[in-house]
C-alpha cells in the first residue's frame, strides 16, 4: 500500500524540503518579500502558500499527477504552520513581510526567533 498524500506531503515539508529550503516559514517570508517588491503590493507567507497552492491545482485540472495533490498539501500545511506560528507568538499576521523576516531571524528586538 503507498503512502498517503497527506503522509507523503507532511514527510516531504518536514525533512526533504526543510533541509533544502530552509524552515518553511522563513522561505516563505523570504517569498513573500520578493513577490511584494515584484507586485508593489504587501505579500505575506501565507499569502506565498495559498497561491503556490493554486499553481498546483492548476497544473492538477490541466494533468493528474500525484506530485500536483501532494505539493497542494505540502503548502496547506504551510499555510497552516505559518498561522499557527502567529498563535503561539500571540500576534496577528503583520501586514509587511519585512518586520516579519526580523522577527523570526531575531532582529526584532521584541520578539523571539523562530526556532
């Protein structure tokens, strides 16, 4: 029997592309930034993860591929970790994605860096 898509993504989030990309948050923050600056508009992660997930849903009506459901969700699960993260830091998203980036790499002198 294969591994469900929810396992497979969860396990792909958390090991292989953690070790590549970095803690999703911070990459998506980092994302975040650069679209904002393309786009002349604020972005923020979970921002990131909700469109990445419609760019999987996308390819998915164009062709059924399991890679498209899995990274879907790999980036809700994202999403997820990203408000779970304003949760546990009892703030609300901030609208600039750079006073995030401060804020998880402990630049913010009133907050905690992610660990």
């Amino acid at each position: 029997m294969s591994e469900s898509v929810c396992n497979e993504a969860h396990r792909i989030v958390t090991e292989a592309r953690c070790e590549e990309y970095g803690e999703p948050i911070l990459n998506l923050t980092r994302i975040a930034i650069m679209w904002s600056l393309r786009l002349g508009v604020n972005v923020m992660p979970q921002d990131v993860a909700a469109c990445m997930q419609c760019v999987k849903f996308a390819r998915q009506i164009h062709k059924n591929q399991r890679d498209n459901i899995v990274d879907g969700c790999g980036y809700l699960q994202t999403e997820q970790e990203v408000l779970d993260f304003y949760e546990r830091h009892q703030t609300t998203p901030r609208d600039n994605p750079w006073e995030l980036l401060n804020c998880l790499t402990g630049k913010d002198s009133n907050a905690k860096a992610i660990k």
